[in-house]
C-alpha cells in the first residue's frame, strides 16, 4: 500500500506547473506575442485558471473536468454544450483541451463560448476584491440629506 498520496501529489502538481511554465516561457519568446500587453501576468493567471480546472492533473481538460468546473462558477452547460465548446478549441482532435490549445484560446482574436465565459468570471471576481467589505460607513442626518438635496439646504 501506497502511504505517499500527498507527497506524490505534490510531485504530480509541481511537475504540471513546470510543464506549463516551459510552455509560458514559449509563449513569451514568440515574437507573435509581443504585442499582447502583460503577457506574462497574463499567462501566470491561466496557468493557475488552467490547473484548477484539470482536476486530475493529467494536463488536459476533458468533458467532466470542463461540466465541473462550469458547474462551480455559476455557469452549468448542458452535455452537448460542454462538447461543442470542447470542440471549438480542440485542435488535436483529442476529445480535451491541453494547455497550448486553452492558452491560443485565452490569447487569440476568436471569441469562443468559454473564453467568453471565463473573461466574464474573471472580471467578476475582480469586481467583487474591489468592493469594499463590511457595512457601510455610518452617515449622519445631515450627511443624508445633503446628499439627497444635491448639497443644497
């Protein structure tokens, strides 16, 4: 019997992030590129989006990977849906979606479903860090009713 599994799966886990980091760095590298502003910011963020979504740490996203973490965003898709995301992007006909393929997504002109999707998670997850937290500040009487009546009284 194995005693390992979590030493293991910190193996598995940093061997994925210097997969994908090698893979980051070609992307840096390629002149094609250079125009996309903070590429390497940019690129850390869907390396981390990319792992999270690979649940098994196989190196590619497929169907149930992709159903689940839809699931968890608040954007549940149907069985058919999730396929036809799927295929948009695959470009090995592998049935998945590996990392180089998620990254041409995330980076390229087309505007497929699930980049759409995931911009738009993105976007909110930022909005709501701005938001301040806790209740809101207390007011006075004549606060309120200054900023009712334009500041005029």
């Amino acid at each position: 019997m194995d005693y390992q599994g979590g030493k293991k799966y910190g193996q598995v886990r940093a061997k994925q992030e210097n997969d994908l980091d090698s893979i980051n760095k070609e992307y840096l590298d390629d002149d094609s590129y250079k125009e996309v502003e903070d590429l390497q910011e940019r690129l850390e963020r869907y390396k981390r989006q990319f792992i999270e979504f690979d649940l098994d740490n196989s190196g590619d996203i497929d169907f149930n990977e992709l159903k689940k973490m839809l699931e968890k965003i608040g954007q549940p898709k149907t069985h058919l849906e999730c396929k036809k995301m799927i295929k948009e992007i695959d470009k090995t006909g592998s049935e998945t979606i590996n990392y180089r393929e998620f990254l041409d997504m995330m980076l390229g002109s087309k505007n497929s479903v699930l980049r759409l999707i995931l911009l738009f998670e993105e976007k909110a997850k930022q909005d709501s860090k701005d938001k301040a937290k806790g209740p809101p500040p207390k007011r006075t009487i004549d606060e309120l009713l200054q900023k009712t009546s334009g500041g005029a009284q």
